[in-house]
C-alpha cells in the first residue's frame, strides 16, 4: 500500500519603504541620515559604503556629520562605474559587514553614491544573513529619480547586465536634490535620459519640462536658482519622475507581469550599453533606445511624426544623442532583441508610443523592421535633422 502527499504553502510578505525627500543631508543638525528605518536611534556600528568619487567630494562632510552626533560607523571606499558592478564588490561588503558585526536588523548599512554603488550595496545586504535592511543615499540624479524607487538590486555577469539579482528595496532612501549640484553636466543629461522614458510612457506634463526647460535642467543641475523656496521646473521634474516610477512599480513590484511600460528604452539598449562599456553611460543608451522605439512606432502608422520630432528636438535639447553606430547595426538589434526576449519569458514584450504618453505592447517585431529602423538611426548619426518619418516606413 502506498500513499501520497501534498502540502501547499501560501505567504504574502507586506513590504512598505520609504522616499524622504530632504535638504542639506550631511549638515550634523539633519538628523535623517543617522536614523534608522522607523525612525529610531541606534549607539551600535553601521558600515557606510562611499564610491571613490563620492568619497573624494562629500566624504569629508559625511565623516563630520558622524563624528559630531558621535555615532559610531565604519567606512568601506569603492571604486565606482558599471565595470566595477560584479561579485567581487559584493563580497568585499559583505566581508566589511562581517568584520564590524553587522546585526540582523538593527545596524542597517548606509549606501552613499551612485546607482552603481546603490546596486552592489543592496546585492550585499539582501543576500547577507539572508536579509539585512539598508539605508540609501543617492548621489546622481539617475539613481534619485529611476533607482530610489526600485525594489532590484543586481551585478553584471559574464558580460550580461543585472544578470545576477535580488528584489530587496531598502526600507529608507532619503533623496537630497543639492547632491547633484557639482556633478558634471554629462551626469545630469544621463539622468535625464530616464526621465525622459517617464515621460514618454505617461506623462505628457513631464515631457513639457523636458521639452521647455532640457538646456536649463542641465546647466543649473536641476537647482532652480532664483526660484522662490527652490521650487521650478527642476523639482517638478524630479518629483514627477519619482512619482511616475513609484505608481508603475507599486502595482508591480517583484514584476510577476512581464509587461511593464517601464522597460521602455530598456530593450536594446541593455545589451548595447555593456558592448560599449565604459563610453557610454546608462541614460544616454536609454535616450537612444527611446528614439529607436519611436522611429518603430512612426514606421507602424502609431505615433505621427511630428510627435516624433518633438521627441528627437527634446532630446538632443537635453544634449542626448539620438543614436550610436550599434544602434545603426541591424544584428547588434537583433542580438539584443533576442536577449531581452529571454528576460520576458521569450516574448517581445515591446513598449510602443501611440503618442506622448500613450502605450502599446507589441509581439511582432520583424527583423525587416530593425533592418528599416537601423537606416534611419544611421542617418541620425550624421544628420542634426529630425527627417521626414512617414507611416509604414515611407521617407
């Protein structure tokens, strides 16, 4: 006689974390960055992760603030850029969390830097003690307005990006907007990249910022200066960028639904974006992959041209290129397709524009198709001209 059995499982994990906008961070009297999730106070030793050009700019100011509400913290410097985004950055943290006796919950580590930085630490922490909170500072404007609302933290792996990952969102990120005043304009103008991207999947107001005020954005750092109380197009881009990111990932967070709006301009442009490390950064191959995806959408009879005009004269306005020789390489596109299509369970999952904050998914895109797009991506290369795009692929 033989018998069977069968037991089912079912578990839902309530997450809740927190986006704190905040202003003068590493003045001693803000108290957000020695606080811990919840608010509380703690006399134990946090790790504070710092990248190199972090360190070398704010480092001085972070140590003080430390020093002078006498918390006790070590420090771990790394070097910063997407070739440093790999395992070996997550085990020195984890072994820097082991060596000061990092607790299960109650000394969270605090991240200060890029999203580079941002994604190693939160490897680290999710996978150390099997879960550990962590706090994170953003320092870039892409990693304020895309990576302090994601749940994902991840390494780059055999020369695929992200191919190695978690979903464990920090129960704390505090975003100060004056961070990203010294950074350089090519910092800026990448992060404006995924901003645009909100833009142009739901946010026809964002994209009136981009479209009015691109070359301001990026020379005054998103600062305002002048602005009564520092409010003007450079908080509003900000706040509805997070905003726009938070709404999309709240309803989908752990992405059990393949089709997200958010992965537009991140289908080729993966792929590409680790071909071409360290010439290009994440925002500027999102910008092109945008103007690939809408030179698809015009060729299709979906989104008129001189909505994509608007798009092409708002992006270089950003000071964006539109386009890159891989870009113009019909089997680099097919290439990246293919691997992308791997990440969405083999479905092309491809984000369309019917217009300015209007979508479509599609699952049909031929080769014939990137052969056509990749023409006219090459002659972006070489003209400052929109062009006339007309439906069905008519010039």
């Amino acid at each position: 006689m033989s018998s069977t059995g069968k037991w089912v499982m079912t578990a839902a994990r309530k997450v809740d974390y927190e986006i704190i906008e905040t202003f003068d961070l590493f003045n001693p009297e803000n108290p957000e960055m020695g606080l811990l999730p919840g608010e509380k106070s703690s006399a134990l030793t946090r790790l504070v992760v710092m990248d190199h050009t972090v360190d070398e700019i704010v480092g001085e100011r972070v140590r003080n603030y430390f020093s002078v509400n006498r918390l006790s913290v070590e420090y771990l410097t790394l070097p910063g850029g997407d070739e440093n985004k790999n395992l070996d950055q997550v085990l020195r943290i984890a072994s820097r969390l082991s060596e000061i006796g990092t607790h299960r919950v109650g000394t969270p580590p605090i991240a200060i830097g890029g999203g580079v930085l941002q994604d190693v630490v939160g490897m680290a922490a999710s996978l150390y003690r099997r879960g550990i909170p962590y706090v994170r500072v953003p320092t870039t404007l892409l990693a304020q307005i895309d990576g302090s609302v994601s749940a994902k933290n991840g390494v780059n792996y055999e020369g695929f990006r992200n191919r190695l990952g978690t979903f464990m969102p920090p129960p704390r990120t505090l975003i100060d907007r004056s961070l990203i005043a010294s950074l350089p304009e090519r910092q800026i103008r990448s992060g404006l990249g995924e901003a645009l991207k909100m833009a142009l999947i739901k946010d026809p107001v964002l994209f009136g910022l981009l479209e009015q005020h691109g070359p301001r954005l990026v020379s005054d750092r998103l600062q305002d200066s002048g602005a009564e109380n520092n409010a003007g197009p450079g908080r509003e881009v900000m706040h509805r960028a997070i905003s726009g990111m938070a709404e999309e990932l709240q309803k989908n967070l752990w992405e059990t639904d393949l089709q997200r709006i958010v992965d537009y301009g991140h289908t080729f442009s993966p792929t590409i974006e680790m071909q071409a490390l360290p010439a290009l950064l994440h925002g500027e191959v999102v910008a092109m992959d945008c103007v690939l995806s809408g030179v698809l959408a015009v060729h299709r009879g979906m989104l008129p041209p001189s909505e994509f005009g608007r798009i092409l004269t708002t992006t270089r306005g950003m000071g964006l290129a539109p386009s890159h020789p891989m870009f113009a390489d019909p089997s680099v596109l097919r290439q990246s397709l293919s691997d992308t299509m791997r990440h969405r369970d083999n479905q092309q999952h491809l984000t369309l524009l019917k217009g300015i904050g209007q979508t479509v998914f599609v699952n049909d895109l031929t080769g014939l198709e990137l052969e056509r797009a990749a023409v006219v991506m090459e002659e972006l290369l070489e003209s400052d001209e929109a062009g006339l795009l007309s439906p069905q692929g008519g010039r």
